[in-house]
C-alpha cells in the first residue's frame, strides 16, 4: 500500500466552492447527482488534469457544464476520476451520478443502513464512497442538498445546515432540501433518512439567536433522549462561557443509529451517534454511560468550533482539532463534576490506553509524519496525549493567555484548513514565548521518563533536588531530542502543608510548576528548614513516566497528606501496585505473599475518611488492573502470575478491613430515587467497590447476588453480576444472576453488551470456550460494531488470563474472529487487532505464541489496507 507523507503536502491544483448533491435513496440502486462548481486555483496551468478520488464507485454519467464529456477526455476508475481536458474558463460546473447499494454497505463508511435508516459517515475518506470528490480536509465547499425517498420508508430526511424547502411527490415519494452556509469539508457532510422518533427542544444563545435541537432515536425510545438533550444544552451554554463560543445555525440535530464504527461523529449541524452514546435511563444505563454520554455530546458539540470551523488542512492535523476538542470536553466535564476525581479518571484512561500505545510498535508522535491507513491513526496519542498536549500549553502559559490565545485562533484560523504550527503560533503571540522546544511533544512519539531524587541539608536549609530526563526510543525514531516538561510540584511539611522556600537555582520555577528542559538539572531550593516530601507531578501536569525515589514511608505520607488531590490518589496508587508487583515476583519464585499491615489499613482510613469524595474513594480502592501492573512489569511478564498476585492483595485487604468495610457498605445504601448526578454516581461507585471486596469473604456470592437482586439501576446491577462471574464464576448465584439478567433485558442490544463484556472478561482459561459460545447467542451479531467490541474486544484487549493462555488458543481464536470480522468491516478488524500491540512485553513462550498468530495474518491474501498496516506495524 501506498504511504502518505507530511512532507509532500501540496494543495489541490483545483477547488470545489460550491456542492449540490441530489439523493434518490433505494436500498439497492441509490442514485446520487453531485454538481460541483469547480475552479482552477490561481496560477495553475489550465492543462492541469483534474483528479477526483472514489471508492468503489459506479458511474453513471459525466458532464461539464450540461454537456456529456468525451469517453477520450476522462478516465474512470471505481477508485478515481481524471479529466484531461478541462475548459479554459476558471469556473465549470461538473455534474457526476453514480449509484450507491447502501444496504449491502457493511463496512459502515460512505452511505450505509442501519436497522433501516440511510445514513452516512465520511471521516475520514468515506465520502468518496459516494461521489467523486476533492475528498481531502482543505478543500471547502458550500453544501445545498436534496434528498429524495419513499415517504413511509423514510419520513425523516436529514442533511447539513438549515432546512430550506420540504414536500410531497408522486407514488408516495417526498423530499427536503438542506442548505449549509459555512463552507466545509466533505467528511463533515451526512444524511440520514428514515423513521426515526424525535425528541425537541430549543436553546436562545447569548446573543438571542434561537435555534432549535432534535434528537433522533428509535421509535419507543424517546424517554431515554432527556440526558442526552441535556447534556446538549449544558454543552452550548459552557462553550459560550468558557470559551465565548456560539452555535452558528437554526438547527442542531443527534441521529443515534446502531451501527457505527466509533463513538459518534460532528458533521456540521447533524451529529451522527452510536446509540450507546446517546441512550439512558436508570434501568439500562450505567453511572459511566451517563458521564460518557456526557462527554461524548459534549465532544461533538465542541468540534462546531474546534474542527469545523477551523478544519485541519491535512490529517496529519487531525490532533488539531481531537486533542483539543478532548481538552475541551474534559474541562466541561470537570465543570460538570468533580475536577479531581475527572483528572484521576483521565490518567487511568491514558495510563491504560496511551501509554501502551506509546510503548509499543505502534507508537507514533500525536501529530504523525506519515502514515499508510489513516483510519488507523484515530488514537489514544492523537486524541488523549493530544489533550494533553493543550494542557501544558495552558499550564505553561496560565489560564488568561491561554484563553486570549484560543481567542486569537478562532479570530485568525475561523474558516481555514489549518495547522499545528497555526495553533502553536497563537499561544507564541499572545505570551512572546518560544515554544519550539515544547513542539517536540507533537513531533516525537514516546513517553519520556523523568527520574528524580531530592536531599535535604538541615544544616544549611538546602533541598537539592536531581532530574534526569530520557525519552525512549520508538519505531524509526531511535535518537530523540530533550522535551520541555511542565512539572508541577509541591515540597510538603509534616503538617501536609506546602513548604514555602526562599530561593531556587538549576530551574525555571514559575506558579508552582518547574520546567524541565535539559538532560539533568540540579535544582537548589534554599530557606528549607525542615526536610519536605517532593510531590511531583501535581495533578498530573505533564504525561511522563515518573520514577522519584522516595523513602517508602514517604508514599504512606503523601497518600495521607498531600494537598493535591490527584497526588494523594497517585501515592496510594504506587503504594498498591509496588505491592502486586512484590506479590507477583514471590508467586513466581513460589514464595509466601506478604502485604504491609500498613498498607490494609490505610485502605480502610481511605475507605472512611469522610473529608473526601466517595467517588475519591472509590478510585483509590480500586486495584490497579492487571495491564497497569503488567504494564509497570514492563517485560517478560507472566499474566498468570499478576492475578494472583492482585487477586492476594484485594483479599488481604478485603480480610484486614472486613467490619469497617461492611458497616460503610452497609450505611451507603441508597434508598432516594435515583438521579445520575455525580455525588449519588460516587455513593453508588463506593458502595460496588466496597462489594468487590466483601465478596471475597465467606458468604460473598450470596451477599453479590443480594446486591444484585435488590438493585434498582443498571450501575448495582451490572456492578454485582461483574463480582459474581469474575470473583465466583460458574457458582450457582454467577448462574442465577447471569439467567435474570438475560431474561430481564435479553430485548436490548445495548444491555446485552455489559452482560457479554462481563463474561468475555472472566479470568481464566474457561473463558475463551465460554466467548465461542457466546458469538453464537441471538443477541450477538458478528457485523454490529457495539457487540464486536463487547465480546470478542473486550476479551482480546482486557482479559489478561483468559486471552493470553500459555496454550495459545486464545492466540488462535484472535486469528479467526479478526478475520471473520474484517471481510465485512476493515476498520473494526484493524482495531481489533490492536489487542497485540504489547505482544514483546510477554514471556517468551507466549511471546512466540503471539507472533505466530500475527503472521498467520499477515500471510493472507487480499488483507484490507487498515488490518494489514496493524499487523505489519506490530510485527516490525
Ligand atoms: N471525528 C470523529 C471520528 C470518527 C471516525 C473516524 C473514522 C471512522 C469512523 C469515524 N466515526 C467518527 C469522532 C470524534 O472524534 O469526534
Ligand atoms: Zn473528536
């Protein structure tokens, strides 16, 4: 396959400035008419041949300016459209129709249906699934469309922009025309059409335009819009607030369809959603379906401004408009609820997600320089290292000119295809910094490590503090260049106060953040009477990997006393996991396991410590997951072994604090209706990791299954079924509530998904048996992208035992399902296949193992570009 690079980026010799598409839907012979007023961009030769991509595409007929154009004038391809001679004239209009068969689109790019609704997705190159197209970022285009169709099949007809004109046809048919004023690329364009129910609201923006929201579900399922369309509306006002950001046209509508590739997508004024992102109510939808929904309304909102109107002129941008609109949605989020708890929530994912990533062959920087398959660069670096990113340009620039400086690139990009040298360039405006250095974090993959040490002189009040940094080699980047890393820090007294100092030499220290730019600084902190504890990192300001060699009582200290709240839960973090890893090493060398009265009982102080937030709590009880400490592990990694070592660990602790953890439980039964707000989320998310825990004592499946019977919502629910099929899998209560379960909501494809996720990951090796088995249930749909994920993704990517057998069978099953999968869907394979990305990290029998599977792969025929790039990329 050919491979696209940054440096060869050259604009297009030809523009579209205006696009009339007229749809005839059928589910076979979709007629499309495309009308594209083309221009020759100033100073290219008029003999410059026009060439349009496709994909798979059919054509029907060709004209330029109402005349049929010459069979020796152009050459058509399913794949491109060239045409040699071209008028003079700087301006002509190309009229091309082709015909679509939607129904038997599987790949769900371009125009496809779902539970019989048309509807499209075109980031990032499905457009050309449908007409052939300038179908590149730069290229914008005023967009009016018609869309024609049976009026009982499809009495909704849905396009960009506002609606201009609508009404019947003969037969039955009808229409309606959309017109969209803001020039666009084409992979924002969408359409649905079908029979949908609605869900209506309105919204006046600050300055008093009114526009009008719909949200579009399956019929009977409109009571589970109303968070969805809340979400919504708190999203326009926090844009407006935060970032002085209006929304721009009448209309703003949410179609939730069931097929869908990823989470949701930001075509300008119709938002197309997975369904799982926009449907919920208490009976079916988890605390962390609501805050994901949240999240994810909140995203596509965003990307009105970041993304739409300020586009990315090429992919290699696409963290130009993702990490910052992740950004953007995180800080709504934190708003929203908890600021602390969010940030911790967000490190997990990064930890759990990025940094393997980054770690691994698949590594690359979050803005990439080339790349084969871009549907495969829709990452953890681009999207949450992206945001990262705009985090330490807010960090090192304070939140007043980093706002001025969003407000500056909206002023100068609104209506452009820009860069990341455009957004770096506003933030070096508005502070008259330099941020060359700190460009590197977009240009170099990686997560660098930075190793501290600190020592204290009592005698001349000195902290002196060591810093190295190295950042890791990754694919084709074997040399690497030193980053400018915001730290932020704190030198805490034993009163868990910060301990001011007199003066600091060796760094720049501005606002509690020291910045970190050479190989090593010696940092000198003088006027330190007393010796501080270093709490680096404070709210996780930069994503390094932080090795600071602390006494161990320090970690106790800081977990009990820093005033960063995200240190706090960070110190217990590594006291937890340094604490599986010590078990995991004496499992493998057969030695007794031993675990710190200290450690349990600062689990239980945590567990009740009422100054802090129960969903605080909550996640610094829960365990790392066994890829965090496998990851930590970094080599030659045993997934038996850290099982047991985590599993040693949470009954000890389940054990040392088994009264103060069924009392607490006990007292946080909720007996109030129930509402998704994030205190009554925390309550509930305490209470089920406290269930976690009790569940390992004597009468813990018989206590789950209470838990589970008595649960009034889809969070206990779920919550107590996971305890029982992971903690007492195959007993006759796992049995009894996993049957009720089915029973209750075996209609609902959504909710099925949690109870095959909760099976497919079961630790141990009677799972797989269990996963094949499962993909024959009637609920499972081998071409549904939701049920893919649940089953057969969860399994690969987050069940360390049950998919990483020694026997390599799970390895074998992979090879299967990854290829059964791809013949209908290239995209979904291709993540899928992502689950081996840490496949070096392993010990070297199953390392061996997992390579055979990766060639078995690789040595197919006809491979789609997006399985093959995973592949050979992890193969490398
Ligand atoms: N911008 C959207 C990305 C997306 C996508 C990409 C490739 C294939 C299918 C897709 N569906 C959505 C989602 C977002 O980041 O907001
Ligand atoms: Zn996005």
């Amino acid at each position: 396959g050919q491979t696209f690079r940054l440096e060869d980026y050259r604009p297009s010799d030809y523009l579209i400035p205006e696009t009339k598409l007229d749809f005839t839907l059928s589910e076979h012979a979709t007629r499309v008419v495309a009308e594209l007023t083309v221009s020759r961009r100033e100073g290219v030769s008029p003999t410059a041949p026009l060439v349009l991509d496709g994909d798979g595409l059919v054509l029907k007929r060709l004209e330029i300016d109402g005349k049929p154009v010459s069979a020796d004038s152009y050459h058509a391809t399913p794949d491109s459209l060239t045409l040699r001679a071209i008028p003079a004239a700087d301006r002509f209009v190309l009229t091309i129709e082709t015909e679509l068969a939607p129904a038997s689109n599987a790949a769900l790019m371009g125009l496809y249906r779902s539970n019989g609704v048309y509807c499209t997705q075109c980031e990032a190159e499905g457009f050309r699934r449908i007409t052939y197209f300038l179908d590149r970022p730069d290229v914008l285009s005023v967009y009016t469309v018609r869309i024609e169709a049976d009026q009982a099949e499809a009495p909704l007809l849905l396009s960009n922009g506002n609606p201009v004109d609508s009404g019947s046809l003969e037969k039955g048919r009808h229409f309606a025309v959309w017109h969209d004023p803001f020039p666009k690329p084409s992979y924002l364009f969408a359409l649905v059409a079908g029979d949908l129910g609605c869900v209506k609201d309105s919204y006046t923006t600050t300055s008093g335009r009114s526009v009008e929201l719909g949200i579009y579900i399956e019929h009977g399922k409109e009571n589970q819009a109303g968070y969805a369309m809340d979400a919504l509306r708190r999203s326009m006002r926090w844009d407006e607030e935060v970032f002085g950001r209006e929304y721009d046209l009448d209309v703003f509508n949410l179609v939730a369809v069931s097929d869908f590739n990823m989470g949701a997508m930001e075509n300008k004024g119709l938002n197309i959603f997975n369904d799982k992102y926009v449907l919920a109510a208490e009976e079916t939808a988890t605390d962390a379906d609501f805050a994901n929904i949240e999240a994810i309304v909140a995203h596509e909102y965003f990307h009105n401004w970041t993304g739409n109107r300020i586009t990315c002129r090429d992919w290699f941008q696409l963290c130009l408009k993702e990490g910052l609109t992740v950004f953007r949605d995180h800080e709504f989020s934190a708003d929203q609820r908890s600021r602390a708890v969010k940030r911790i929530a967000e490190v997990r994912t990064l930890r759990a997600h990025q940094f393997p990533e980054d770690q691994g062959p698949l590594a690359h920087p979050v803005r990439p320089r080339r790349y084969r398959e871009i549907n495969n660069f829709y990452t953890a670096t681009v999207y949450e290292k992206g945001s990262e990113v705009v985090r330490m340009i807010r960090t090192i620039l304070g939140a007043e000119l980093f706002r001025k400086g969003m407000d500056l690139y909206f002023e100068r990009h609104d209506g452009d295809a820009a860069t990341i040298e455009d957004f770096l360039t506003v933030f070096e405006d508005v502070s008259g910094r330099d941020l060359s250095q700190f460009a590197l974090w977009y240009h170099q993959a990686g997560t660098p490590n930075l190793s501290v040490s600190a020592s204290h002189n009592p005698s001349t009040a000195e902290l002196t503090v060591e810093i190295e940094q190295s950042v890791p080699p990754t694919p084709s980047e074997s040399r690497k260049r030193l980053m400018h890393i915001p730290l932020a820090f704190g030198l805490v007294g034993h009163d868990g106060k910060d301990i001011a100092y007199a003066s600091v030499e060796g760094a720049t220290v501005e606002n509690g953040v020291l910045h970190v730019r050479k190989r090593s600084h010696t940092v000198r902190f003088t006027g330190v009477e007393e010796r501080p504890v270093l709490s680096l990192n404070r709210g996780f300001s930069a994503p390094v990997s932080l090795s600071v060699e602390h006494k161990p009582e320090d970690l106790f200290f800081l977990a009990s006393h820093d005033s960063d709240e995200f240190s706090r839960w960070q110190a217990f973090n590594t006291l937890l996991t340094n604490a599986v890893i010590a078990a995991y090493r004496n499992t493998l060398g057969d030695k007794p396991l031993h675990f710190e009265e200290g450690l349990l009982e600062l689990a239980g102080r945590i567990a009740q410590d009422e100054r802090l937030e129960h969903a605080f709590r909550a996640l610094a009880l829960t365990l790392p997951a066994e890829s965090d400490v496998a990851r930590d592990i970094s080599h030659n990694i045993d997934p038996d072994a850290v099982h047991a070592g985590r599993d040693a660990l949470a009954l000890r602790i389940a054990e040392a604090n088994s009264g103060v953890f069924s009392k607490l439980y006990d007292d946080l039964r909720m007996s109030d209706a129930f509402t998704p707000d994030a205190a009554s989320a925390g309550r509930r998310a305490l209470r089920n990791t406290l269930l976690d825990f009790l569940s390992l004592l004597p009468g813990g499946a018989v206590k789950a299954l209470d838990h589970f019977q008595a649960a009034t919502n889809m969070t206990d629910r779920a919550a107590a079924l996971a305890v029982l099929v992971h903690r007492h899998g195959g007993s006759e209560q796992a049995r009894e509530a996993l049957a009720a379960f089915e029973a209750r909501h075996g209609a609902d494809p959504l909710v099925m998904d949690k109870w095959f996720m909760i099976q497919a990951t079961a630790p141990g090796t009677g799972t797989l048996d269990a996963v094949r088995g499962l993909m024959k249930h009637a609920a499972f749909s081998i071409g549904n992208p939701n049920r893919v994920r649940s089953l057969i993704g969860s399994f690969a990517s987050a069940n360390q035992t049950g998919f990483h057998r020694a026997d390599g069978t799970g390895y074998a099953f992979f090879v299967e399902t990854v290829l059964e999968v791809e013949k209908r869907n290239p995209q979904v394979a291709a993540r899928l296949a992502t689950a081996m990305r840490s496949w070096r990290s392993l010990e070297l029998t199953r390392q061996e193992l997992a390579r055979q599977a990766l060639l078995a792969i690789q040595s197919q025929d006809g491979l789609s570009a997006d399985l093959r790039d995973i592949i050979e990329r992890t193969l490398a």
